[in-house]
C-alpha cells in the first residue's frame, strides 16, 4: 500500500570516473590468485580517481546529470554525504553549489558517518519535503575509497559519485515511512584526520555489517509488518558484491526460507551489483549505486513493485527501509549513456594506479597547477594556490 503524501527520489545521476584497474592486474602485481577477487570477492574492476578529479568534480558531475530533469531555482538544499572530503571546515557542496550555478536561496551542508550518511540525508530530507512540496533538495553521495597499497583493503577501492534529486510525488521512488536503525560504537573502520587512506579491521567490518542486516531488518519488518515476500527486489551496500550475496543469504535464512543457490542469487540481486561490481566501492554513494543498477539493469517491470534497502555505515550505524518504484521511473534512466561512460573507461597498469595514489598534493600552499591531459568529466582540479583548490568547469 503505497502512503499518501508521496516523497522520494525524483531523479538520480551517477559519474564514475574514466580510469580503472582490472583486478586481474592486481592480482598478478601482489602474488594472489584473481579467482580470490572475482569468485571470493565477486569483484572485477576498480574505479580509480585521477589527480584532476576528487569528491568535487565526481558530484558536480552527477549532479549536473540529476539536474538535467528538473528546474535548478527549485533547490533548496543542498545535502552533500561523503567520508573524504576535501576540507575538514568548508562543506565540499559549496564548490558544488557554485560549479551547478544553484541558487544562492539553497542551503548546504555536509554530512559525515561513513557508508551511512546519504541514507541519513535522505531520511531528514523526507519531513522537510513533506512541509515544503514545491522544494526539491539535491543530495549527493561522493566518495573516493582508498587503503594502503598491499594491504588486505587495496582490492576494496574504487570511487564515483551519484546524486539524487529528492522530492513530493517523485518519479522515481517513494520512499516508505518505516524503518529499522541501529548505532553502536564500534572500531571496525575509520580514518583519523592525519591520514589519507582507512584503516580497517576487516573480518569485524564484514560481520558487523551482517549481524547489523539482521538487527535492523527485524526492526522494519516488526514495524511494517512486511516480510521476505512483499519486496520485489533488495538494494544493499556494496563494499564488495561477495559481502552482499552473504546479507542476502542471511535475510532469506531469518524468513525461514532455504539457502539460495548461485542462479537465484544471480537473478535476485544480480542486476542491482552490476555497477558496483566494476566500480568498486564508492562508500555513501554505493547503496544509490546499487539501486540504480537494479533499474537500468533488470528484464523485469518494477512499476509499483517495492525495493528493501540495507545501509551501512562503519563505526557504526545502520538502517533497512523501503521505497515503491513509480509509474514512469524509466524515463528517468539513462542506461545507454551510463554503459557509453563505463565501456569507454581506460584500464590501467600497475604502474599508472600506484602513480594516481601516490599523486601528492601540496601541504604547504605552495602553487601546483595539475595537467590537463587526464580524461575526466566536466569539472575538474585545475590548481591548488594558497591551501585553496581551484575548480574548473570545461565548456560544455
Ligand atoms: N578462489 C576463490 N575464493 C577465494 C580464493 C580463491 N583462490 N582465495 C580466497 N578466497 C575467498 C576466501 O575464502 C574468502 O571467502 P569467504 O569470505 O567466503 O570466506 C574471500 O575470498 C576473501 O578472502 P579473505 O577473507 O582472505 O580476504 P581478505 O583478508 O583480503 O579480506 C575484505 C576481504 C575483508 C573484504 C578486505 O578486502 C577488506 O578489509 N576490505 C575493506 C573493508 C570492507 O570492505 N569491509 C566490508 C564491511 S564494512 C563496510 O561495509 C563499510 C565500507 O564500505 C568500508
């Protein structure tokens, strides 16, 4: 039964950027079998950000996608989730705010709990928009996951961008009042100030992630009175697709049904890890991801059909919730230009990744001005001066 007052996701956009490595590079550079990473992992490439890109230019880019359905003098809000963020006082959606040219009439802000803090924009911008119906609010999710090279964690990066233009009686997905949540403090994964890259406690990230899928599912299912049966499809966080199939597993077993096998998994929810699975981790915009991969990328008609959703968030917080799919969401996909963006993607060599992460900006203010010869999206890191960076939007 879908709720009256309909508010949601109205239209989406996803960058991710043009560089990749093949996992299968990375296995032959560090000694490891490749079937560990696409059989264990079920993860096959990894978006990797040039030196001229970063959370910034990745949501300029996605938004400027989102915004192509909608009129900008609408947005009121701008909610910008990311957990490497480029400033540690300045919300990064202020450089969004003026790269979108949206109106000065629009508020930002940043929002930080790891993988978690798109889904919590999201849920504090649905009271909003149920008190404002003519508002829209843009809420983008950008991230860059990185880890040490040759750690355990290198094989579980990636990065790119979605944004979501969220609002009354959305084309795309409303989303349901109920929902399952759960905080507990926990060392799983974090990144203290001093440092580029996660540390992470691995083993304890993944089990926490499935001990948190069951907590808040019998939380939301308590509360809706909803079980297995009334969702079409599930959307989960993607840190790795392999991680997934394991939560899926776990939500079929605590509705009493017999474990999957892998041509069940694969139609369940095999189309919603498509993109993650050649992106990689793209930490708050991964469970957006993972929905907008289910609706470009699935045979079935998902009108009126609904959606549960796990996030997650280290540190931790979690949430399971659900959303109708609306009458007219195909129109608002863009399947052929996503594939042109990823099929035309540059693989590359072990030497050009570790160069990329190891690209050093300067701590000191002094001036750098970084080559254009990347291949990137429409916005870039053109310079630093002064501790500023310096975007740049290319002609369009
Ligand atoms: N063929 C097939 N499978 C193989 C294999 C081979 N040759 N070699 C190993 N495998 C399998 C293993 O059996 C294992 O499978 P199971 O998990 O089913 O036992 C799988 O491959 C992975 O092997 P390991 O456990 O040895 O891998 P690892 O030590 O490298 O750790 C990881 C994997 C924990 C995901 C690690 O990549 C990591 O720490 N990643 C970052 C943290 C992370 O993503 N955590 C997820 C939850 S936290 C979260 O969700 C927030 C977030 O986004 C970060």
């Amino acid at each position: 039964m879908e709720t009256k007052t309909k508010v949601g996701i109205d239209a989406i956009g996803f960058y991710a950027p043009h560089y990749y490595l093949d996992l299968k590079n990375l296995a032959e550079a560090r000694g490891v079998d490749v079937n560990k990473f696409h059989i264990g992992l079920g993860q096959e490439k990894m978006a990797v950000v040039p030196p001229d890109e970063d959370v910034v230019t990745m949501a300029a880019d996605a938004g400027e996608k989102a915004l192509r359905y909608v009129e900008k003098e609408d947005i009121h809000l701008l909610l910008f989730a990311t957990e490497s963020a480029v400033d540690q006082s300045k919300a990064s959606g202020i450089f969004v705010h003026r790269l979108l040219n949206l109106p000065s009439r629009c508020r930002v802000v940043e929002l930080k709990q790891a993988c978690y803090s798109a889904t919590a924009g999201l849920q504090m911008a649905l009271p909003l928009l149920r008190e404002n119906p003519n508002k829209k609010i843009l809420l983008i999710a950008s991230d860059v996951a990185r880890y040490g090279l040759n750690t355990s964690g290198e094989s579980s990066q990636g990065g790119g961008a979605v944004a979501l233009v969220l609002s009354h009686n959305p084309r795309i997905l409303a989303i349901e009042p109920e929902s399952g949540f759960h905080t507990e403090d926990v060392m799983d994964f974090w990144r203290p100030n001093y440092r580029e890259e996660a540390i992470v406690d691995g083993k304890y990230s993944c089990e926490l992630y499935l001990k948190l899928v069951q907590k808040t599912w019998e939380q939301y299912s308590a509360l809706s009175a909803r079980t297995y049966f009334d969702h079409a499809h599930f959307c989960y966080h993607v840190p790795v697709p392999k991680l997934v199939e394991k939560a899926h597993q776990c939500l079929v077993k605590m509705n009493g049904l017999p474990k999957l096998t892998r041509a069940e998994l694969d139609t369940q929810i095999g189309p919603s890890l498509q993109y993650g699975r050649i992106v990689g981790n793209c930490y708050t915009a991964a469970l957006y991801l993972s929905l907008l991969s289910l609706l470009e990328n699935t045979d079935s008609d998902l009108r009126h059909k609904r959606i549960g959703f796990y996030s997650y968030g280290s540190g931790c917080v979690a949430e399971f919730f659900s959303g109708i799919v609306q009458e007219d969401y195909q129109k608002m996909l863009d399947k052929s230009g996503h594939a042109i963006m990823l099929e035309s993607r540059q693989g590359l060599s072990i030497e050009e990744y570790e160069a990329f992460y190891r690209f050093a900006y300067p701590v000191n203010g002094e001036a750098l001005v970084i080559s254009s010869n990347y291949h990137n999206g429409r916005y870039r890191l053109a310079e630093m001066d002064a501790h500023k960076r310096i975007y740049k939007a290319l002609p369009e």
